[in-house]
C-alpha cells in the first residue's frame, strides 16, 4: 500500500510540473491607453433655480450604439449648483485603444422638464480626449 502512496505522489509531482512550465506560443494583445477628460460647466447665471438635474458620463463605439465602453451617473444636484468654469468639475477616464472610433459625452435629465445631451466623436488614434460641455 505504501508503494502505491508513493508512486501516486510521484505522477502526481510528475504532472504538476510538465503542466506549469509549459509555455504558450501566443502573447496577449496590449491597447495603448486613450484617455477622456469629461468637463462640465456653465458660462450661465442659474442662481434662482432650485431644480433638480442629473449627469451622466458615457463612451460608446462610435458605430454600434449599444456597445457602451463607460457609463458614470453623477450625483443628483440642482441647476444652480453647476460650477461656473473657474470651478469646473474634470473626471478623466482610460480606456484600451483598439482602434474603435468613438463617441463620448453628457446625458443629462432634468426633472420635470426632460433629458437632453451634449455628444462628441473621438477618431481612433486620437490619445486624449476633452469633452469640455458648457451647461446653457
């Protein structure tokens, strides 16, 4: 019993190393990076309004309009509340370069009144991005 304990070990040691240093032929495919920068402002005097709006931050494939690369939704807040452009909000974003032309931009839904948006190409190759959307 105990020779077949051992010899067990043995193919089992065997067949751990054969397996582990195999090599493989192919290498994973490596994207350069693109980088988006998401700017939101407004040139506008928006004091007195208290009503509520909503962002969100998308990149899709350009020619697909279902295949969405990034999707962010900001906090609620109110239209007086968007920062003027010496207090502008940035959110920057990487994403895999694979040679896609894209589109990114705002989605912004108001409450009460309806959704809107603001919509910008990005060519492939094109290693930043700035989607700067002052809000009117």
């Amino acid at each position: 019993m105990k020779k077949y304990a051992i010899l067990t070990v043995l193919v089992l040691a065997i067949m751990v190393t054969v397996t582990s240093c195999t090599k493989s032929s192919s290498s994973p495919v490596v994207y350069p990076e693109r980088t988006f920068r998401f700017v939101l402002h407004t040139e506008k005097d928006f004091s007195g309004n208290t009503e509520n709006i909503v962002f969100s931050l998308f990149i899709r494939k350009a020619n697909t309009a279902n295949t969405v690369i990034f999707d962010s939704t900001l906090s609620p807040m109110q239209i007086k509340d968007i920062p003027n452009a010496s207090k502008e909000l940035v959110f920057e974003k990487k994403i895999a370069d694979d040679g896609s032309d894209l589109t990114a931009g705002f989605l912004y839904a108001i409450q009460n009144v309806g959704n809107s948006w603001y919509i910008d190409t990005c060519k492939s190759g094109v290693s930043l991005k700035v989607i700067d959307y002052s809000f009117q």
